[in-house]
C-alpha cells in the first residue's frame, strides 16, 4: 500500500530540515561563485554590421532589387563562414588556430525582414574578437563580387573596444540565483531523503502509525535536577511497619 503524505507533514519536514537546507543552497551559492568569478574564463563579443543594398545611383529601389537582396542573405551568411573566408582571416591575422576553431567563434545573424548582416564574434580577448570581426567583414566585402559577381555588400559599422565592455558569459548574478533554486530543490531532496530513512519513534503517533495499535498511557519527561517535595507522596516507596 503507499503511504500518502499530508501538507502539513510536508511543511513539518521542511521546518524540521530547515537548517540543512539552507546550509545546503549557501554551499551551491558559494561553489557557483568561485567557479564563476575566478575559474571561469570570460568571454566578450563584439560584431561588424553589414548592409546588403543594390547601388542604384540616381534611383530608388525598387521592391523586385530589394526582394532579391533580402534572398541573398541566408547564401550571404553561409560565405562568411565558409573556409574561402575564415582561412583568409587566419592567414592574414596570423592566428593560431584552425578554420574549426575559429568558425566557432564566428556567427552571422539576419536581422528579419531587413537588409543587415551581423557578423559576431566571441573570444577570451575582446581585441582580438574586433581583429576578426572586422577582418571578417572586409574580406568577405571583396570576395563577395568575385564569387557572387555583384557589389551590393557595404560595411555599415565597425566592431570597437569599448571601455569597461563586460563579458557576455558567464553571468555570475544569473548562475548564482540559479544555483540557489537548485540547491533549495537538493536540499528539500536530501531533507525528504533522512526522513524517510530515519526509523526512530519520538511521540505517541509515531508508535501508533508504526504499529498500529492504540497508545493506553505516556511517561512525562522529568527534569533529573528537580527534587521531590519531602511531604510529597511516593508510590514506590516501602510502607513502615
């Protein structure tokens, strides 16, 4: 048969365990801070915006060139990250890494319904991540005509280093509330966990619900400190003759 728990039951466990539980979230606080401001290396990200328009000196635009820009953005985006670009960037930035290394820190974002590109870059070093961001953009604003035979590729604005930029991860306030949801869950876990474990008897219900049989009498606690009164009378004590 299972056993069904109460509410208040519930809330007797939890107020019963609660300094375990606290002192369990405070251990998941602390831990997710040291590992997030002093192990964790941060990472900045910075980004090239590009415009994708066709030149059209003297004239407007007319919907059927920018439909075709617009349709041009997700072939646009695969460029950029393909290795007649990146390879490029490596070779002419010397980095030391390979076009996998590097096309993992590169990605290409469409802004919907619009004409711009966003090239972004993640890295450990935020001047080395506008280095390739804008490098990116540049080479692959040449390269674009020759493979594609068009020059509608424009860089709308640079990537800069910008003063007292912070990191984009980690997030040490965000990891810190998260890890204190998940150690009020852990600790609650471990609280029911002992309760369920715990087999000692400490009252009348206990013995009740255990056995199941009804308790007929109880021994009040006594203070071994107190004395008893001389004219009081004791039950045990052997009558005279």
């Amino acid at each position: 048969m299972m056993e069904t728990i109460s509410l208040r039951e519930i809330y007797g466990i939890l107020k019963n365990r609660i300094r375990l539980i606290l002192t369990i979230m405070i251990a998941f606080m602390v831990l997710t801070a040291l590992v997030s401001y002093y192990m964790i290396t941060p990472i900045y990200q910075t980004s090239t915006q590009l415009l994708i328009s066709q030149q059209q000196a003297g004239a407007a635009l007319d919907n059927l060139s920018i439909e075709t820009d617009l349709q041009l953005m997700g072939t646009y985006s695969e460029i950029i990250g393909s290795p007649v670009i990146l390879e490029q960037v490596i070779s002419q930035l010397g980095l030391d890494m390979s076009y996998e290394e590097l096309a993992e820190k590169v990605t290409v974002e469409i802004a919907e319904s619009s004409q711009l590109l966003n090239i972004q870059v993640h890295d450990a070093d935020l001047a080395a991540a506008v280095e390739i961001a804008n490098r990116t953009a540049e080479i692959f604003e040449v390269e674009v005509t020759e493979l594609m035979g068009v020059d509608n590729v424009f860089i709308l604005s640079q990537a800069v280093v910008m003063d007292n930029q912070t990191p984009v991860s980690p997030n040490p306030p965000l990891n810190i509330l998260l890890a204190a949801v998940v150690g009020l869950l852990v600790g609650a876990a471990v609280a029911f966990i002992l309760q369920y474990l715990d087999t000692t008897l400490r009252g009348e219900q206990d013995i009740h619900d255990v056995l199941g049989i009804p308790v007929l009498g109880a021994i009040s606690p006594m203070n071994e400190e107190e004395d008893i009164p001389a004219n009081e009378p004791i039950a045990f004590k052997r009558r005279e003759a």
